[in-house]
C-alpha cells in the first residue's frame, strides 16, 4: 500500500542544486482543482442531499457509493471504510489472522501494509520483490513461508498487479490465505477480475492522490464472499451485526465482536460517487500522460528505468497511478526539480525490514537487495489528470537539463 501527501516537494522553491528564480515554472505533485471544478454541480447536489438527511457518517451516501463500487469493479460486495489502512486491518481480522499468525509482506511498499499487519494482531514477514514490477517476487514470498505463516499480501503497485496466478500457487501449494493490498489498484485486472478478488479479498484507499481520489481519508473493502463481507461490515461499526448503514437505532444492536470505528463518511462517499462517473475517462488520460512521459524520457542518459508493464498470459489492465522512474543521483534530481516548481515524491526512502518500527524482527541490510536498490533509485514524477502535456514537456525538459549536467 502507498500513500503520498498532496503536500510533498509540491512546488516547493529553492533546493542545493536549483533556485526558484531561474525559471517561473511550477508543476505539482498533485491537484485536483479542475476535476472538482468540473464535478462541483453534481458533489454540491449530493452535499445537500446530506446535509438535508442528517446523517452524516455511515448513510445513504455511503450505500449508494457501496452499491456502485461494487457494480464498476464487479464485486458481490463493497464496504466502506474510514481509510485503506482500516481496509486492511480489517480486512485481515476478518480473514481469521490470529495472535502471532504470520503474513508475508513486501519490504518494498508503504508501511501500512506491514502495519496493518501489527495492528491486526499478526507478526509481518517480509519477502524481496521482482526489480521490474517492484510487486512481491513470489519464489522470496515461497522461501518466507514458516510453519506459522497464514496469509501472503501481494502490494499491487505504480501500474501494474503482482503475478497473481504464481502467488495464488504459492498460496496453494502452503494452504495460505491471500489478502491483497489494493490500495492503488483500482480499475487493474488481471484475466478480467478486479484487482482485490483473486483471494479472499481486498483493501482500496481513497486517499486524495489515488486515481479514485477522496477530499480526505476513505476506503473500501471489496470481497466476492459473504461471510467475510459481514464480518468485516461489523467490525467497522464497534463489532454490531445487523442492520446498521443509515439506521439511527442500530447503534444499539448488541455487540458480538470486539471492532471499531471506522465508518466512511457521507460527504467523502458523495464526492466519490461523484468522481467514479468518470473514473474510466480519467485512467485513459493518465495512460496518454504516461505515454508521453516515455516518448520524452527514452533513452535519458541517467534514467536507469522507466515504468516497464510486463506482459503476461492472462490479459491484465495496468493503470497508472504513479509514473515512476529510476534514476541516478535520485535525491539531487529531486531537489533540482523542486527548485523549478516541480513536485516529486519518493517511494519509498527506505525498505520496511530495515526501518525502525519492525527492527525487533531481526532483518539486516542485504537481505532483500531488489528492495533496497529500489528505495536508493525510485522517484515519482507528477502524474493526474489535471496535468496537461505542455506539464509533461516541463517536466521531462528539466529532467533532461539535469541529467546532461556533469555529477558536482
């Protein structure tokens, strides 16, 4: 799971290696000002409606976007949540992960999907990733398994899914339960099926710079089974089974599991139902602005890498939420971009099994050198539909300005 704040190197001036008056450009990291601009006729009738209701968390709104969540993905079931990160824990208290259960993780992902782990109650074990994909390598995924091992979490990251039919074997072969983090996913396919409804089920994030981008914290749980729905359905409302979605008195149902709090809120699911009516013309345009990133970039000297989608038997739909390149002197291009008025994000600056939070899991610099190369390399350049092309050209010039100049 990934996240980036609106507010990361977003146009910031001034930097070691670049000043802001050497130019007047500015391209941010993200914005959504036009979308909402466009969408703001439709979001305000849907405000009203709830404003007018008087519910305004866990209500008409949040059901409606439920329903047609779960009809564009193609989902039996959709519930939402207060955030991905609530998505995944629940999703994984759901899924029986007991005290001490193992799940095997990505070291190169956002903390979340470790954390989440914790906060579930299990212990994260983490595996190297594939250096083209940067999704979870299912023969490090295998090699982790112990005999405590329950769950495996494939990360689907930047464009594309983890390799869903050798991870599915992996979890066949160990009698594994998988739990995929979709946080970034939304709209990915693989062989026709929804990123999320390989395995037991999965989490998305609404996070304002996700493709299907909430004005705050928001998710979903999708899942095809109906135990599993209601389960998670309960716990997100203090562990209550019953009705309870836009029912005043359900908050007095009798509570049978211990859950929390994490409702979605009315005003976010207004602006997401809002925002799914033109969620397919919104990742065709990211597909062209990540097209034009690679016409321009190609063959960049010092761009290592740029996004790669790998082609695989069954049809699958990558779509880009980040455009991620590799690139020597990453950190020094970033601060040259930011003192041109461009935003960049950094994911990830370093692997999970080395930060801090898990270091009593006994990991060690070198244990998953793809993982760690990854971190050293990896920079995300703007990418939303609010960009234009004449962005895209900024960008890529200023990239190739910095490349051509000799190492200090």
């Amino acid at each position: 799971m990934s996240s980036a704040s609106p507010g990361s190197r977003n146009g910031r001036r001034g930097s070691a290696t670049g000043t802001a008056d050497e130019t007047s450009v500015q391209v941010p990291f993200f914005t959504q000002a036009r979308t909402f601009e466009a969408l703001w006729p439709d979001i305000r009738t849907r405000l009203a409606e709830v404003f007018d209701h008087g519910k305004f968390s866990h209500g008409r709104q949040v059901g409606r976007f439920e329903e047609a969540l779960a009809g564009w993905t193609g989902a039996r079931y959709a519930v939402g949540v207060n955030s991905g990160t609530d998505a995944l824990v629940l999703l994984l208290r759901a899924c029986g992960l007991q005290p001490g259960d193992e799940v095997i993780v990505p070291a190169f992902t956002f903390v979340a999907s470790a954390s989440s782990v914790v906060l579930a109650g299990g212990r994260p074990v983490f595996a190297d990733i594939d250096p083209v994909t940067y999704t979870i390598d299912p023969k490090s995924a295998a090699d982790s398994v112990t005999p405590r091992t329950r769950m495996i979490m494939p990360v689907h990251l930047f464009c594309q899914m983890a390799d869903m039919d050798a991870l599915l074997d992996v979890a066949r072969r160990h009698r594994l339960t998988v739990v995929e983090d979709s946080a970034e996913a939304i709209g990915m396919r693989w062989d026709g099926v929804h990123a999320g409804l390989l395995g037991a089920g999965g989490a998305l994030s609404f996070f304002p710079t996700k493709t299907l981008g909430a004005i705050g914290d928001a998710g979903a749980i999708l899942t095809d089974d109906p135990r599993l729905a209601e389960t998670a359905a309960a716990l997100r409302h203090h562990g209550r089974y019953g009705r309870t979605l836009a029912h005043f008195p359900g908050i007095s149902n009798e509570t049978t599991v211990t859950g929390v709090n994490s409702k979605m809120d009315d005003i976010q699911a207004a602006v997401l139902i809002a925002k799914l009516t033109r969620l397919h013309e919104d990742i065709a345009r990211r597909a062209r602005l990540a097209a034009a990133y690679t016409e321009r970039l190609a063959g960049t000297p010092g761009v290592l890498r740029l996004p790669t989608v790998v082609p695989r038997t069954p049809r699958t739909d990558p779509v880009f939420y980040v455009y991620l390149i590799e690139a020597e002197r990453r950190d020094e291009l970033a601060g040259y971009l930011a003192g041109h008025g461009v935003g960049t994000e950094t994911y990830y600056p370093a692997p999970l099994h080395l930060q801090e939070c898990f270091a009593r899991l006994g990991y060690r610099r070198g244990d998953f050198p793809h993982a760690e190369a990854a971190c050293e390399r990896t920079l995300a350049l703007p990418l939303y539909p609010d960009m234009s092309v004449d962005d895209v050209d900024t960008v890529c010039g200023l990239v190739r300005r910095f490349m051509a100049r000799r190492p200090a």
